[in-house]
C-alpha cells in the first residue's frame, strides 16, 4: 500500500509506503488548538515508511516529549511526533483521509458537548461572499 498527502499549498508532501496503524481522533486541547478544530484526526506509521517527498516540515514544541510540524507557508498540521520510530501523520492531510478512517476517540473529557449534535445540524452546500468558492489549494495528488 502507498499512500501520499500533503500540506494545503503543497510545499510539503509524504508518501507512506504499507499499512498504516492505529488512526484516533483526540480531544485534548493541544490537539484542539494545533488542528484549530474540535479534534486531531491522527494515525501512526512507522518513521522508516515514510518519505518526505517535497519540503521540509517546520516544527513546533508543543510539550516535553511532544513535537508537531506543520507547512511553514500555509500552517496546514501535518505531525504528532512522540517516537524515534514512529509517528503520527495528520489523517486530512492525506490525499485520501478516508482509506484512514479512525477506530479510536482519545481525550473525550475535552470533547465539546456540541460535538454530540452534528448528525441533526442542518447542511447547506459551501458558499462564498459571492457565490460558489474556488479552491486555491493544491491538488489531492502529486504533482
């Protein structure tokens, strides 16, 4: 199995090569505030399968034992790194998050209680100021 993904801009892309591992969805605020979102979607892949195959990431301290990179140019979260021989990959910053689906939620004490009500929401399709959005981003493959 290949699988490959990057930032929104696309001065950062990866390729991961075989299964990944475990994907979780975390709670917790660090996660909250880094994915600027209600969780970090998350799946763990062993350092020596994957390659960086444009960009470097930037990284950022986020605790004692815990770096996270992200794109420099458009911010996009990209890692949870915790291990010499593993790490965590963004599971939206692949180009198809949804061969990683999560099996795991972590830290639901932080989960907002809103979050149990998003099946009922309402949906309405995506708009701009001026009528339907036109992305900007790079595309969902290598280029």
């Amino acid at each position: 199995m290949s699988l490959s993904g990057g930032c929104q801009c696309g001065a950062v892309r990866f390729r991961v090569e075989g299964e990944p591992g475990r994907a979780s969805i975390c709670h917790c605020r660090m996660c909250q505030k880094a994915f600027g979102g209600p969780f970090g979607a998350l799946v763990t892949v062993p350092v020596d399968q994957l390659t960086w195959t444009r960009g470097q990431r930037a990284t950022f301290q986020s605790s004692e034992t815990i770096k996270r990179g992200f794109c420099a140019a458009c911010g996009t979260p990209l890692t949870f790194e915790w291990s010499a021989d593993k790490i965590d990959l963004a599971v939206f910053a692949f180009d198809d998050p949804s061969v990683v689906a999560p099996v795991v939620q972590l830290a639901v004490e932080t989960r907002p209680a809103w979050m149990e009500h998003l099946a009922d929401m309402p949906v309405r399709p995506p708009m701009g100021p001026t009528g339907a959005v036109v992305s900007r981003q790079h595309p969902d493959f290598d280029t």
